[in-house]
C-alpha cells in the first residue's frame, strides 16, 4: 500500500519562475542520480505536474502544483519506501528548496 508524502515548499518567486526552476530541477535530477532515480514520466500542464520514477527499484508516482506563495509535492512512496518516509521528506524538502532558492551572486575569492 502506497503512504503518501507531503512537502509543502515557500517561495518569493513568481509561478512562473517556480515553474521553469523546478522544471530545470528535474532535469538535472535525471543527469545527476542516474540509474538509481529514473524520471519515467513527467506531464506538466501549466503550473500541475503529474510524475512517475523509479526509486532503488521501486515505482513511485506524485504530483507538484505551484502556487503563488509555495509548492506543494505529494509522493506516493511504495510500502518498501514508506518505511523512510521521514528521510524521504527532509530529502524532498532540502532540494526543493535548493531548486527554488534565488541564485546567488557570484562570489570572488582572493588569494
């Protein structure tokens, strides 16, 4: 039996700009993780997306919506992931905040 995981995530940005940001997340989740997190499906439709990935052999669907003010992403962990759910929604949490958080500027160093 699938547990859901809930995260809701604050933004300052525009839903527009959350939108593209978390679309570019994705991206480079899927360059980055690999073999060991496959995006199989991702369907945006304006500020809704309806997933499907593949987790440590396990199929997991969710949803985001973007808000004006916050996202909120639920996941359906399969029951053999549910049993780190708490872990999953801290992981979730951190990098969705990450892709959201407006980029820093360029800091120079001296030597």
């Amino acid at each position: 039996m699938a547990e859901p995981v809930v995260v809701t995530i604050p933004h300052k940005l525009t839903k527009e700009e959350a939108v593209r940001r978390l679309k570019k997340g994705f991206g480079d989740v899927r360059s980055t993780v690999g073999e060991k997190f496959v995006v199989l499906t991702d369907d945006w439709a304006g500020d809704h997306l309806d997933f499907r990935a593949s987790l440590l052999g396990q199929t997991t669907t969710g949803t985001v919506d973007v808000g004006e003010h916050s996202v909120r992403l639920e996941i359906q962990l399969p029951w053999m992931l549910a049993l780190l759910a708490n872990k999953a929604k801290a992981i979730v949490q951190k990098q969705g905040q990450l892709m959201l958080e407006k980029p820093s500027k360029t800091k120079t160093t001296t030597t």
